[in-house]
C-alpha cells in the first residue's frame, strides 16, 4: 500500500481539498472520489509509467452486505489520468457520476490504450446487477487504486506485493427502486464520456496534407464529391471534406468473386477519409466505392457501397473548428 494515500468520496464533485466528504451514500445518489498523496505524485507513489502518450490507474470493487462479500469487476479495469495529473498529489474522480458531469475516462484494459471502441465512464455503474446487489439494503463498497510496475526490460513485475495500491471504502444503502434510473444515467454517462475523450482536437497524423488525383474520369474530385455527397444525405449527414489517401500498388480496381468464383463488383483500391457532420458535430468517417458487374467484363458507374462510419481508428468525434 501507498504510505499516508487516502481515499475520500462525496454526493457532489471535490474541488481542492476533500470538503464535504462522506461514507456512506444511497443507491439515488451520485458519488465521486478524490484519492489525496502525503507528498507525493501520482507517477512518484504508483510508480506509473505511460501506455503509449497516456497513463492510467487500475482500480477495483468488492461488495459485501453482512459477512458475505465478493470481487465486483467488470469489463473494464482501469482510468485514464488527464494530462499532468501523474504529477499532482491529489486525484479527483467518478465512482457513480451525474450524467452531466461525468468527466472521467474508463478503459476495458489499460493496455488497449483508450479509443472510441474501449471508453467508458461512471465505474461503479458497470457492477450494478442483480448478482451483485440482490436485494435492498445496507452494502460495503470496498475501492482500491493499484498499479504493475515495470522493470528494467519494460516487463510487468510478476509479484502483486510490489504493486503500489490504495484501498478505501464506503456504505451504499441501496433500493431495487433505483435501478431503471441507474441504468438510464449510465447510457448517458457512456456516451458523454466516451464522446468527451475520444473527440480530437487536431487533424489526426493520419490525415493525408494533399488528396490524390485519380486517373479515372468518373472519380474525379467532383465526381467523388456528388455521390459522397448524395449518400450521406441518405442519413441526415452532410459532407464536411473527404480527401483519396493512398496509391495502391495492386492498381485502381480490385475485382470481388462470389463462391462460385464469378465475378461481382470490383472495389476501389484507394482509402477515401471523410469528415462528416451529424446534429451539428463532426466525425471521422471512410466510404468504399465499388462498381457492379453487369456481365461480359463490364462493370458499371462507380458508386458508394459502404459509408464507414464505425470501421477500427474512424467513428471519432473531431471539433469543429479543428478541421483544416
């Protein structure tokens, strides 16, 4: 354990200093944490070390009503420190967070880095189920910070007793009642936090400077604009830029065969990014473009098969005003 670490926790989120602090809460109440150092920083007392640009706290719960008591981890393990606070000696957090203030990021594994795939927020509402909490009434809720250091070779240490952690805890009187309600407030926790985390606030590195010109007629630009264009307006969304990415070395069509080996379609070889803006915020998308067989090695106009809005590394809120 980390020497003079302690824990606080609050119906209302702490500022400075652990003021208003509490232990014990009802299932109707939002609760936040501040974990506070005795000299110490968060990268010093838990020995941190970042997973890609980012550093993070394992952390999780048991739950105990009278003698009976169990480990409560869900799918997700772990929080993302904001920026700089690996270097402060206090840690303000969400353990059941209002919706409209939930700002702290969760991960499903801290070594799968944070992504619009793996983020979530409000921890404690990923333990609440019937298995955990069965019935009304009085529960311990025990919560515990740790981290796995690395040696020299950049290995976790192997033995549990050398990961620096924190425990503190906490009564919960919980009522069945409650449970529609925490099961809305987490909805919207998920989606406000994992929006608020993954949104960029630059151009990504991926995003090329130039779009290619393609040797092909029916994609030109303003071709390529049109039918984007048409497709997202199918849905509501509305085309902000795209840009063609790449020059792949394989050629400009691939031919796609059924099971049969018969031709199909072909798809266009070249990464088409796109930004595009849905309820007036904006997104990192992808289209495929493809043409259809029509028989005899013909294949017909090029058109937009696939609008990706979800596909690995995209789906990603961008700021508005950060596009260029």
């Amino acid at each position: 354990m980390v020497p003079g670490a302690v824990f606080y926790f609050s119906d209302k989120p702490f500022g400075n200093s652990h003021e208003g602090a509490k232990s014990s809460f009802k299932s109707s109440d939002f609760i936040y944490g501040r974990l506070e150092l005795d000299n110490q920083t968060l990268g010093d007392a838990f020995k941190l070390s970042p997973i890609g640009t980012n550093y993070y706290l394992i952390y999780n719960f048991s739950v105990a009503k009278g003698d009976e008591g169990s480990y409560a981890q869900s799918t997700y393990n772990s929080v993302m420190l904001r920026a700089g606070d690996n270097k402060k000696t206090a840690f303000n957090f969400d353990i059941l967070p209002d919706p409209a203030r939930a700002s702290t990021g969760i991960g499903m594994n801290f070594e799968y880095g944070f992504n619009a795939t793996h983020v979530s927020g409000g921890p404690m509402y990923l333990i609440i189920d019937q298995s955990k909490f069965p019935d009304n009434g009085e529960y311990t809720i025990q919560f515990q910070f740790y981290f796995r250091p690395v040696d020299g070779y950049g290995n976790g240490l192997p033995n549990s007793s050398d990961w620096p952690g924190v425990e503190g805890g906490f009564k919960f009187n919980f009522n069945t009642a409650d449970v529609a309600t925490i099961k809305d407030n987490f909805t919207k926790v998920h989606q406000s936090v994992r929006a608020a985390i993954s949104t960029l606030h630059a151009m990504p590195d991926w995003w090329p400077k130039t779009s290619r010109t393609l040797p092909d007629a029916s994609l030109s630009h303003a071709a390529l604009e049109a039918m984007i264009k048409a497709e997202l307006s199918s849905t509501g969304d509305v085309l902000v830029k795209f840009v063609v990415a790449n020059d792949s070395p394989t050629g400009l069509w691939i031919v796609q065969k059924n099971d049969l080996d018969f031709p199909t379609h072909q798809s266009l070889a070249e990464n088409i990014y796109t930004i595009y803006k849905r309820d007036g915020k904006c997104f990192l998308g992808d289209v495929s473009i493809a043409k259809n067989h029509l028989g005899g090695g013909r294949y017909g106009k090029p058109y937009v098969r696939n609008v990706n809005f979800k596909t690995s590394g995209y789906g990603t809120m961008i700021d508005c005003t950060a596009i260029k």
